[in-house]
C-alpha cells in the first residue's frame, strides 16, 4: 500500500478509536490494544530546543501502563467506585496531523497524530487536554493493534488524569 493510502487508513482507525472513547465503548477500545503494549505520558521537561529525551528508563510519568493496567482503569469505572465517571463523564477526542512516520516493515508502522480531549464532568468540571501522541502499531491476524502510545501532553501540570487518549 502507498504512503497515502496508509495514512488514510490510520486516519480511519484512529477516528474509530476516538469515537469508541467517547461513546464509553472502553472493552471494544482494549481489543485495539496488543497484548504487551505500553501506553505512557511522560512529564515533558522545559528544556532548549532540541534537547527533549524520552528515552531514559527512568523517566518520570503521569502514568505508564501496560495492558494489565488499562483494564484496571477500565474495570474501576464500570465499578463506579471511580467517582471521577459517576455519572459518567461528557467526552471528546479530536484527532488531527495523522502522520505516517515510518513503516519499512509491511506489519509495523510508527503514526504520530494531534490531539485535543475535552471532558465535561457533573456540569461544572471542565478539562481540556492538548497534545501530540507516537504510536507504534503492529498488524496482526484480523487487524492493526496498538503496541505502543507514548503521550507528550503540552501541559505541566496535570488534575484530573482520569481520562484516556
């Protein structure tokens, strides 16, 4: 398939995962997941141009999950004991700059996309998360999985992380 075709087609996915966040269709969500994923935010630190390295293990977080740990989040607010999603919470993901980074291998492909969730909470909360995320995902038998997300949130300082991009 072509670059652009490509494109095309993580565009598509990546609308379908937002829609299924924000419709609370979180089980169909974690089947678009790889069984060993990593999903992570690190905390971005104000640093020259350039000089930006997310690449030490150690790197502080606001959070860094594998698969075990997203259906935790999941099955904690179908609990309703997360008091954050009672009732549940008015959400909206806009994804936007889908790019095709990389793909030399016909079942792995790095896509970088924008993002903006906005979350609305009892009439009164508003938050408004902007960012960009690198996915790394990995074609298996029936479909694309996601393998790895790694979320740069331009903000520093982070409330309410009950959210999922």
């Amino acid at each position: 398939m072509d670059r652009v075709g490509l494109r095309q087609q993580f565009e598509e996915l990546l609308y379908r995962e937002a829609a299924l966040l924000d419709r609370d269709r979180l089980e169909e969500w974690l089947d678009l997941l790889a069984d060993d994923i990593h999903y992570w935010a690190p905390v971005r630190a104000d640093m020259n141009r350039g000089k930006e390295d997310f690449s030490p293990p150690l790197r502080l977080a606001f959070f860094d999950d594998n698969k075990d740990g997203l259906r935790l989040r999941v099955a904690r607010i179908r609990t309703g004991a997360a008091h954050a999603d009672e009732p549940p919470s008015r959400v909206r993901h806009l994804i936007t700059n889908v790019q095709v980074l990389e793909s030399t291998n016909p079942d792995t492909a790095k896509v970088a996309s924008n993002f903006l969730v906005f979350k609305s909470r009892r009439n009164r909360e508003e938050n408004l998360f902007v960012g960009c995320r690198e996915d790394i995902w990995q074609r298996y038998v029936g479909g694309w999985k996601l393998a790895e997300r790694m979320i740069l949130l331009d903000h520093n300082v982070i409330e309410n992380i009950t959210v999922l991009f």
